[in-house]
C-alpha cells in the first residue's frame, strides 16, 4: 500500500462532503451521501477518541482522510472480487480498512 500524497486542509470536524471529494481526489465518485456520512462520523470519532486514547498518530482531518480512508480504499478491487460473505479485519486499530470497506460495500466485517 502506498500514501497518497496531496496537501488540502478542513477547518473543523469532517463532513460527508470532505470524504466525498478525498475519495474523488483517487477516482472513487460512485459514493452516497449516506455513505458519506457515515465514514465522516466514524472519523470524527477517531479523531475524537485519539485524543484520549493513542489510536493513531494521526490527528488532522485531512492526514485522516488521506492516510486512512483513501488507503482503505485500495483493497476495494480484493473485496469485490472476492467471494461474497463477512470480511475479517484483523487487528487495524481504530477501524481501517474494515470500517471504509464495509461501507462502501455493504459486506459485514468482522
């Protein structure tokens, strides 16, 4: 997996509009607005929590968006090409890949 490397800031929490344009910064245009919301929300949480707990080194909206999400999102091409059923998401922390991929999926992860 590899970091893609772009510089654009958000002012305050994240909203499903920042996740729908990091996600189109690296083609994926093909989102809801539900599904928007909810990895949004699931970050927010993150960053929340991080706070309190070391979950990640990142702590800025967009290192989220960019580090987390948009390389999550890498593995899609494995997920729909594998066989249907539960992912399994062993050990990734505060929730990445597993969270973005059974959004923008569908599938349970486990």
């Amino acid at each position: 997996m590899f970091h893609v490397k772009q510089q654009w800031k958000i002012e305050g929490p994240i909203t499903p509009g920042a996740v729908r344009r990091s996600l189109a910064r690296i083609g994926i245009a093909s989102v809801t607005e539900s599904q928007c919301a909810l990895i949004a929300g699931h970050g927010n949480l993150v960053i929340e929590a991080n706070a309190r707990f070391n979950l990640t080194r990142l702590e800025e909206p967009e290192e989220l968006l960019r580090l987390h999400v948009q390389d999550s999102v890498l593995g899609l091409p494995s997920v729909t090409d594998a066989v249907q059923g539960p992912l399994l998401d062993m050990g990734s922390g505060p929730g990445y890949p597993g969270v973005v991929l059974g959004v923008l999926t569908g599938r349970r992860v486990v």
